[in-house]
C-alpha cells in the first residue's frame, strides 16, 4: 500500500515537473527521434563532420529565426525577412563592389534593415493592416528593390569581414556559430529578465489586457518588427558571406525554413507563448530533416514531399503531446 503511494507521488512530481515543460520537451523527443532515425538509416549522419555541418547550417537559420520568434510572440507574422535578408545582402555586395570601407558599409545595412522593420511594424501597428499583409507588400517591395538595383546579375565583391564570419572559425568554432549564440543569446536574455522581454508576452498573450496594464502596445510591436528587420539584414550580410556571391533571391527560400523552424519549435502562431530555447531545438530540428533526406539520397522529385510529409507529423506529434499532458494535468 506505501509503496503504490510512494509510485503514484513520484508519478504526480514528474507530471508537475514535466507539464510547464512540456513545450520544450515535445520538440526535444522531436529531435532526438529525428537524429536516431538518421543516424541507424544513413552512415554519415551521427559522424562528427556532419555534425559540425548541422552546427554550422542551424547557426545561419537561427539568426533570421530569432527576429521571427519575437514577433510570433506578439501573434504576428514576417513574411518579409526573408527577401529583406537577400535585399540587405545585396545592399552590403554593391558598396562593397564600388570599394566602399566596411565602416561605412555596415551602419548603411543597419539603417536599411531599421527603416524595413520600421515601415512593418508602423503600418501594422499604428495603421491597422493585418501584419500578413503588411509584410507580404515588403515581401514584394524588398525583392523588388533588389531585382532592380542589381540588374539580376551576380555581385561577387563581399567584404573580408562577412566572409570570414561566414566562412572561417575562430579557434575550432565557426564565427557563424558565435554570431548566433551571441544573438540568440542576448535575445533570450531581453525576453527573460527584461521589462520589454514581459510586455512582449504580455502583448502576445492578451493584447487588451496589456493596453489596460498600461503597456503601450503599438510601441511594442515597431519595435519587434524592427529588431526583426535587423536579425534579417544581419542574417543576409554573414549569409551573402558564407555563399561568396550576392543575388536578387539569395535567401529567398529561407521564408519557410524560418518559420517552420519557430513553430517546430514549439512558438506558439496565436503569441504568448514560446521561447528563444524553443527556437534553438527547431532549427536544429529542420536542420537535421534537411540535411538528413539528403544522406538519405532520396530523389529531388520527391525530397520536398517527403520533408512536407515530416513536417506535419512532427507538428502534429508535438500538438499530441502537449495537449495531453495538460489533459493529465
């Protein structure tokens, strides 16, 4: 009898522990499961060279997933940063090309990147457009620009900065990887132990409640829609770096990667809940099924059906398994 209540108290000490977790813990069993299933279907995948790949390709992803993650705090959406990346990239390869100094070429991207999550965010948050919208018309603008100022042609000029933190390590640890853990890190930090870090929850979770709490929500969404202006220009300039050669649609494609990576993460869409550490998981998550269907050798024809496929079981699962912990709850 002592010992079916000692279970049944160990039991209910580990679903205390594990329900506030769980939205950390679904996407974790995610990944793990992922990486077994790899690792025992290819050769290479558990190897210490793909791992450093894995690192290496996350880092850049978590960069632009960063400025995402905010903003699907809020319960918002950037369809732009993408396009805004490649734009900045491209912004940062035609001064390098004309033999502009870095010290120059920098605080120029940096404003671009600023005036781009400016416009999203004021026009969604002071004019009232549905940021779906908003940001699918800078989705449109931004490409446009690029298009127009490179001529579709290819910049090969970047400056030595970018590519080396791209491309080369410091020590043994690529300067990419650095570049994400300070961002993601100090990101983290500002939502965690931070007043705006809470009224961006805040706002997410219950954008009334939040005005009559005297958060000045407007505010607070510019905001995020500029710092995710910056995580995307900052991303394109070090991804224009990694791949040497700048052009209209550079890093058109990591659209969906971005946001995949967030959700998969466990971010909610609806706001208020989720995390950086939630991030993290989900671009190692996307990174590893990418990298993985590709050990696999599976034919191009049908590798985005069969990532499609992973997806919504992985989505799905993660659902399954939150929900039914706060059922048991």
């Amino acid at each position: 009898m002592n010992n079916q209540k000692i279970n049944k108290t160990f039991i209910q000490q580990i679903g205390a522990w594990v329900k506030p977790r769980t939205r950390i813990l679904a996407p974790f069993l995610t990944l793990v499961i992922l990486a077994l299933f790899f690792g025992v279907v290819t050769d290479s995948f558990l190897t210490l060279r793909n791992l450093e790949n894995i690192l290496e390709q996350a880092s850049l992803l978590a960069i632009l997933a960063t400025g995402i993650t905010l903003v699907l705090l809020l319960g918002e959406i950037d369809l732009s940063f993408a396009n805004v990346a490649s734009l900045i990239g491209i912004i940062m390869a035609l001064l390098a090309d004309r033999e502009i100094g870095v010290g120059f070429v920098i605080p120029v991207c940096v404003f671009a990147a600023v005036v781009v999550g400016l416009v999203n965010g004021y026009v969604t948050a002071y004019i009232g457009v549905p940021s779906f919208m908003a940001t699918l018309a800078m989705f449109q603008l931004s490409y446009g620009v690029a298009h127009y100022a490179s001529k579709a042609i290819p910049i090969f000029t970047v400056p030595t900065l970018f590519a080396i933190l791209g491309n080369k390590n410091l020590g043994f640890v690529p300067w990419v990887v650095i570049c994400a853990i300070v961002i993601m890190g100090g990101t983290h930090f500002v939502l965690k132990y931070t007043r705006f870090g809470r009224y961006v929850y805040m706002t997410g979770g219950n954008r009334e409640a939040a005005k009559v709490s005297g958060v000045n929500t407007r505010m607070v969404v510019t905001v995020v829609f500029i710092i995710a202006g910056v995580t995307s220009g900052f991303g394109g300039m070090v991804g224009i770096g990694r791949l040497g050669v700048a052009y209209d649609n550079s890093l058109n494609a990591r659209l969906i990667d971005g946001i995949a990576a967030v959700v998969l993460g466990g971010t909610s869409l609806t706001g208020g809940e989720g995390s950086i550490l939630n991030t993290v998981i989900g671009v190692l998550i996307w990174t590893c099924l990418g990298i993985g269907l590709n050990l696999m050798n599976i034919s191009i024809y049908i590798r985005d059906l069969v990532r499609g496929i992973i997806l919504l079981v992985a989505l799905i699962f993660n659902i399954v398994v939150q929900r039914s912990v706060q059922v048991e709850g």
